[in-house]
C-alpha cells in the first residue's frame, strides 16, 4: 500500500495542488485511499513529500543511468547525462525546485539527506562515465581519488550555476550552463603556450 501511494502521489501536480497548500485529506481524496490509511503509513504531510521526493530523485537517476549506460564515448554519455537530468528535473517540477535550493515543506534534516543522496547519485553517475572514459583511454589515467574529486568538482559546479541563475540569467538556455562546466573540465580552457620570454608573458 505504501507504494502503491507513492506512485499516485509522485508529484503534487497530479493532485493539482501545490506543496504548501496540499493536505493528507487531498492526497486521501486525490488517490481514492482512505484517510486513516494514509495516516497510518505517513504521520505528517512533511513525511509524504519526503517520501515522494526520495522516490522521485532515485527514479530520475535510475533513468539517467541507464540512458548514459548505452556504448557511447565520454562525451557523448556527458551529454546524455545533462540533457537526461534536465529533461526528467523538469517531469518533476517539486523535484527541479528542490535541486535548485527550494525546501519545498521539507523539514531542514530531511533536506540534508535528500540533498546528499540526490548529489551522490548524480557524482556516481559522473565517476562512471570518466571511469569509462579512462578503461577506453578517453580520459588520461587517474586514480579512483581523483576521478571521485573531480565528478564532485562537476556536480558541485552545476549545482552553484543551478543555484544562482536559475531563471534571473538569460545567457545560459536550458541545460548550457552544464555544457559549458563539462566541456571546461574535461577539456580545460588552456591551448598550446608559445615559447616567449618571460617579459612578454
């Protein structure tokens, strides 16, 4: 049963009604369960969003995983890592609001630990690919260590872009914020130095 209620409460869009204003009498309601049932497996509403959200995060990243599992180069997986996040972010709009600051009637240490599983799957995902990226010889040889760093450098980088400009900055159309983080740190920005002396450095 518990489930089976997450799955018609997976966004409060289905209910039409927002978070703040959303009930345990809606969702009773909204889901054709009875109230007490509801109750007796969610105490509060904050409990339910917290559920809901836990299953929506692991969701979004169990789809973007296996979209970026397909044989392709590491580019081309980056890509289809950002352009899946953004695409299943944007399914869930409580979720896209959450991934980008909103507490969304979360209590603060439930936020925490959302926050921590939903950045731990995105750098697993990301260690993968440059993982890959390395076994193929696409990615110069690192060790675990730093593979690990730098997919949390990535995640790290998005999340302050996400955090910042969402919808104040119209330079960056949807999801070319991330392109421009991947390609900056998996090519760098710096090309060949000419050999000149010091002085006209």
């Amino acid at each position: 049963m518990r489930e089976v209620l997450l799955q018609d409460v997976a966004a409060a869009e289905q209910i039409g009604i927002g978070w703040n204003e959303l009930t345990l009498y809606d969702v009773a309601r909204a889901t054709g369960i009875p109230l007490e049932v509801v109750h007796d497996h969610y105490a509060s509403k904050e409990k339910l969003i917290e559920a809901v959200l836990e299953r929506q995060i692991r969701e979004v990243f169990a789809w973007v995983k296996q979209w970026v599992d397909a044989p392709y180069n590491v580019q081309r997986k980056l890509d289809i890592f950002l352009t899946g996040r953004n695409a299943m972010l944007r399914r869930y709009s409580s979720l896209q609001a959450f991934a980008t600051g909103s507490t969304i009637g979360v209590r603060p240490a439930a936020h925490r630990r959302l926050r921590k599983l939903f950045d731990r799957l995105q750098e697993n995902i990301v260690y993968d690919i440059l993982d890959f990226g390395v076994a193929r010889g696409h990615v110069r040889s690192l060790p675990a260590e730093d593979l690990q760093n730098i997919a949390f450098i990535m995640i790290s980088a998005l999340r302050g872009v996400e955090m910042q400009r969402q919808g104040t900055d119209t330079r960056f159309g949807a999801g070319n914020y991330g392109n421009v983080i991947m390609d900056m740190l998996l090519n760098g920005i710096k090309t060949e130095m000419p050999d000149v002396p010091n002085e006209e450095c």
